[in-house]
C-alpha cells in the first residue's frame, strides 16, 4: 500500500534557525507532491507542490522542497524560521494514474515548535 | 472572496442524535471532500465528490452519509453518532479532483459526542 512517512512528529527549534522537516513516500509510480500548513485552530493551506519540472520548489512564507526521486523524498526546509511559523506541516502525495481519480495520501503531520 | 464556510465550528451533542455539518464553496469547484483529523493518525478521508450527484467513499465512510445536490454545498451527515466520532472535521474543495489542483480547506467543526 502506497504511504507517506513524516520522520519527525514533533520539531523544536529556535527563532531564526534553520529547519527541515522530512517526508518520504513509497510509490513508484508518478507522484505529486505537497506540504501544507495547519495554524492553530485553524484549517489547512497549501504551503507549496511539485508537479514536474525542477525539483527544488518555492512556497510562501519562505519555504522551500526538494523533490528527490531516488530517494523518494520531499523535505521541507527554511532557512530561518519566525515564531509565526510555529504550526503543524502535513507532506501529501498524489497517486495513482493519470485522471481526476488519483488518491490523496496524507502523512501523519511534524509539529513545528519555534522558540524564543 | 474565495473560500471554504463549515456550521457550526463547535459542537457538543450526545450519542444517537442525528446531526448535520454543513460545508460550502463559493469557487465553483467540482469537487469536495470530508475529513476528520484525530491526534497520532493524521488527517483520513470520510467521504468525497468529484461532481453534483457523485459521491464515493474515503477511507473512513461508517457511520456518516453525505450528499450532493448543489455544487456549492456538501453537508456531513451522522445519523447516529457515536462517542468514537468525537474529532476534528474539515471540509476541503478544489477544482477537479486532487491531482495536481490545491485542496481549500474550511476552518473546521470540533465535534465531541458524549
């Protein structure tokens, strides 16, 4: 079964550090690709996605991932974050063949903790 | 402006008495879809719609319907709800399908049954 696999529940850090927050899937078919941020008490939004093209793809906000097919990844990074940033950070893949019937795949969330 | 509406944003209602969630879209997108998010699993799909009419199951269909007779509208319905629906329900919609197009999602309705 195709997956989606946040390595990192939880990430602390603090204001203006740099972070990464990991994704990896499995499927080896062709794939979309896309974080997205979940503030407090709030619904989710799309932060960036891979499509096809170049695999180093800039969101708002700052972020930036990288689309790595041989290993099958999609981290996240910024390289300075704010406390404003302090939110949950889902990867999702999209599967499946070409069509309006390709599933969604969520990973489990990275809660992102910036401090002082 | 563009977005995703969900009533009521909080609920507190007790087993076995029927509810409804109602979610609405003013983007004229052709899909919709419901999810709950429970803490350690993520977010996991109830029900979706790629179209007025057409509805199919997610991952996670027991225990609710929906329906879509309008495209705007795609309300949540729990017949008999049960103490294991307590969670976090979001409404999403996007264009066509969840291929390449960005999902929009509604702010969400906490639900607790007691």
């Amino acid at each position: 079964a195709q997956s989606v696999t946040q390595l990192d529940s939880q990430v602390p850090v603090f204001e203006e550090a740099p972070v990464e927050l990991r994704c990896n899937y499995s499927s080896s078919v062709s794939v979309y690709l896309f974080w997205y941020v979940q503030y407090p008490n709030q619904g989710l939004q799309l932060l960036l996605k891979y499509l096809s093209g170049s695999t180093l793809v800039k969101g708002i906000n700052g972020f930036e991932a990288e689309f790595n097919k041989s290993q099958t990844s999609f981290h996240l990074r910024k390289p300075s974050v704010h406390i404003s940033d302090t939110a949950e950070y889902f990867c999702a893949v999209s599967v499946g063949v070409a069509g309006n019937n390709r599933k969604l795949i969520w990973g489990l969330g990275t809660s992102l903790a910036v401090n002082p | 402006e563009a977005q995703v509406t969900q009533n009521p944003r909080y609920l507190i209602t007790v087993t076995g008495k029927k509810l409804t969630v109602t979610c609405s879209q003013n983007m004229n997108h052709e899909y919709m879809s419901w999810y709950r998010q429970d803490p350690g699993l993520g977010l996991r799909q109830i029900y979706y719609s790629m179209n007025v009419e057409v509805t199919d199951k997610g991952d996670v269909p027991e225990g609710y319907k929906v329906s879509r007779k309008e495209k705007r509208n795609f309300p949540l319905i729990l017949e008999s709800p049960s103490p294991n629906q307590t969670s976090l329900y979001f409404c999403a919609s996007s264009l066509r399908g969840t291929d390449r197009g960005e999902q929009f999602f509604g702010p969400g309705t906490r639900l607790t049954v007691l």
